[in-house]
C-alpha cells in the first residue's frame, strides 16, 4: 500500500517547532528567512544573535545605539575588539571604551564565551559586571595595543578572572606585569614593560590584594590556562596553593627575555601544577631541572597524556625536553613548526623516534601512540589544544602536499616497525585486551600537513 505524506503550512506550526526548524539552519538560510516577513524575522533573532563579533570600538558604539536590548539575551558567543577602524588613530579613552565595553556585558546574562581583544587596559568599572554572568566559562583576553603607551594590567586580568562564577577555560595574550608586584624589574634590563597606576583596583573577596599571574592558580574552577607573550617571571608561580585542578596549561614565552630565563620560568610553573596536568603546550625547552620544582621528585608528571610544541619551541632542544618528559604516561605528541623548519623538526623527531626504538624494554615513551606535524604560516595559527580550531585529526589533502621531510620520517618509521617486526605479539584473553592489542599494531605517526 503507497505511503501518504500530509504537508503542514508553516503559519500553523506552532512557535516552538518554528523555533527549532530555524535553530537547525545555517547561517545564510537563517539569514535568507528572516527577510521573509515581520514573524519570519522574530523567529530568526535568537539564531543571528547566538554568536555576535564586534571588531572595533566604533562598531560597538553603532551596535549599542541601534540593536534593541532585549536581543542581548539571545548571546552565547561574542567578540569584542576596542580598535579604531581607522589603524593610523591610535587615541584611546579608558573611560570612554569601559563605559561601552561594560554596558554591553552588562546586558549579556547568556554568553558563554567572551573574547576581548583590548587595545589598552580597562577601569576598575568593568568587573562587577563579570560577576553577573553566570554561564560564562570560556574567557579569552588579547592585548592588541600599544604595551609601551596602554598596557593591559595584570591586576584588572585578574580580578576579572576571579570574579567570573564559573569559568574554566582561560586564555592570556601580552598582559603587562603591575609594579606593585614587580618592583624587581623598574628600571633594570631588559626593561620590561610594567604598569603603574592600577592601585586602584580593589580587593578581590577570595584573592584580596594579591592580584597577580599566579594567583589564577587559587581559582578553583579553572581547568585550562593559556598565557603567551606575557613575563613568568613571578617568583610566586612555584609557591602559590594550587586550588584548581588544571588539565591543559599552554605557556608562551616573554620575547622580552632570554630563552633560558623562560626556561626557567616555564619549569617553576610547570613544578608547581605538574601533577594535575594533562595536556602541555611548551614554547620554551625543559631541562631535567623540572623536578627541582615539584613536590614530587619521583613522579613529578604522572598524568601528562599530550605534549604539543609550538613553531617558537627551539628545535635544538627537542631531544633533551621530551626526554626529560619520558617518564610521563604520553599518549600524543604534536609538533607545530613553520614550513622553513620542517626539515629540522622532522631530523630531530627522527631522532627521537631512534632513540625510543633503542630503549624499547625501558619506559621511555612507551604509551605513545601518535604523533602530529603540523606546519604554520603564521603565529597566529599555531593555537593547539583546548585553544584551538584546528583539529589534530585532520589528514593530508594529497601526497603532493606533504613536505620531503615529513615522508622521509614516515619512511623512517616504516623500517624502526618492519626492524621490529619478528618480536611476538602478548596472547590476549578478553576483549578490551585484543583491542588495545589491534589499536598497537596500527601506525603511530600521523601526519598533519595544514600549510595556512
């Protein structure tokens, strides 16, 4: 017997699988149906406002003067960014940008991710309003000024962290150590930039007057840490209590500074937070000094799975950190490197891989199961991990596109497994154990070959 289909007119839906049929369009047929007519449009808001990107101060003000109010509430995901349009103007009013910045959070109770793109430091005005934003837990701050004339305060940063009720994902790029906490550094070399003046930022309940860098450490709800271009150089990173329970920390380095002073200080972090880690970005090289830090001499990171080195990590200095990371239970290790650099990484990953296969009835490195090259163009493409876009899954286009170098080390793998090859495989008797026995004899390279 045929099947009938009934059709259902779109006017006698009701609004709330109107509402859901429009939740479930792309961004360009949301567009198309909102030009439809006055309800059409209505039903379309809470989709074109989901996610809202700001992209100077002078948009913000149009968007504060023309978008009613009620719309702020649909916002999940939003982007401000403080810049003139006009790059050549670089006049900036404090007042003037917190005033709007601050009106605008104010309104938004939904977002759920924030990303500020600052060009100079904020007053104390702006931070109850993060107080009054309860699904927020995603916080991205970019200094995109001036750090000479308008640097971005570490103090506001965080106070603003703190005062978020439940953020767990936290991303820092160029915040400007304050000279309250870091009158060591006036006026001696390498002259790093420092902040005066934000005195005034009160007390936090739960920080009190110590708002510094590491103080991020006693808010408990955070899981991810991001901080880049910014100076480490707070003697309190390797003493301050930890209270969160941190996952994922991703540390840049100060271009300020010597690369072993970020040595140093990427090691005193890293002593401190260890035990809870399970994803690492470096951009600064380890030394087996690391251990100096912990409290845990023995087994300092016992829960480290993923270790991703940024284009900045020195290429001299790839053998001598991951080995001082062999002990730790690393499942992945990605690599991303600019394309002028592919031969060396690719050299000293050959290397490494020559030294694992010599010490295969040791523990060194022995949970490994896939490493990812990946080349960039540009810094601004190398965020890895929680912080990124890109997935690390992701395969080759063609063959044509991968680098001599990257399949010169897929070859060299070839020959370490096919050298291997006679060694007999454990007898399995379960069946999570022959799972795991079939997901070992797969390749354990992966090869990611995005050249943005």
């Amino acid at each position: 017997m045929a099947t009938t289909h009934s059709t259902i007119p779109w006017a006698s839906l009701p609004a709330e699988m109107k509402l859901s049929v429009v939740d479930h369009l792309d961004v360009d047929d949301v567009k198309a149906l909102a030009l439809v007519n006055r309800e059409a449009y209505s039903l379309c808001v809470p989709s074109k406002f989901r996610s809202v990107r700001i992209t100077s101060i002078e948009a913000l003000q149009t968007y504060l003067s023309e978008v009613p109010v009620a719309y702020n509430q649909y916002i999940h995901r939003l982007y401000i960014c403080t810049k003139h349009q006009n790059d050549r103007d670089t006049s900036y009013s404090r007042t003037a940008v917190t005033g709007a910045v601050a009106q605008l959070l104010s309104r938004c109770s939904q977002v759920e991710q924030l990303s500020l793109s600052l060009a100079g430091s904020l007053t104390k005005a702006v931070i109850p309003c993060f107080e009054k934003m309860p699904s927020l837990t995603n916080l991205c701050i970019n200094h995109c000024g001036d750090e000479q004339r308008a640097p971005l305060s570490e103090r506001l940063i965080v106070s603003i962290a703190a005062t978020i009720p439940k953020l767990s994902q936290l991303s820092l790029d160029r915040i400007t150590r304050s000279v309250m906490h870091a009158p060591e550094l006036v006026g001696k070399p390498p002259f790093i930039p420092l902040v005066a003046g934000d005195e005034d930022i009160p007390d936090h309940p739960l920080l009190g007057s110590e708002l510094r860098l590491p103080s991020l450490l006693r808010i408990t709800t955070l899981k991810r840490l991001r901080i880049r271009d910014t100076h480490l150089g707070d003697s309190l990173w390797s003493t301050t209590p930890v209270c969160c329970s941190l996952e994922m920390l991703d540390l840049g380095s100060c271009y300020h500074e010597s690369p072993e002073y970020n040595r140093i200080c990427t090691e005193r972090i890293m002593g401190n937070v260890g035990h809870t880690i399970d994803e690492f970005t470096l951009s600064a090289a380890l030394s087996p000094k690391v251990t100096e830090y912990t409290k845990d001499k023995e087994n300092p990171l016992k829960r480290l799975r993923k270790i991703h080195l940024t284009p900045l990590f020195p290429v001299e200095n790839v053998i001598d950190t991951l080995e001082t990371l062999s002990e730790s239970p690393v499942e992945q290790l990605s690599v991303q490197c600019h394309e002028d650099d592919v031969e060396d990484f690719c050299t000293a990953l050959e290397d490494f891989l020559g030294r694992r296969a010599q010490q295969s009835e040791t523990s060194f490195f022995q949970h490994l199961s896939k490493i990812v090259v990946d080349t960039v163009s540009d810094l601004s493409e190398s965020l890895i991990g929680a912080f990124g876009t890109a997935s690390s899954t992701a395969s080759a286009n063609a063959d044509a596109d991968v680098p001599e170098a990257v399949k010169r080390l897929q070859e060299f793998f070839r020959e370490l497994r096919v050298s291997g090859a006679d060694a007999q495989p454990t007898r399995c008797t379960d069946s999570a154990a022959k799972d795991v026995a079939v997901e070992t004899q797969k390749s354990v390279i992966t090869i990611v070959t995005k050249v943005l």
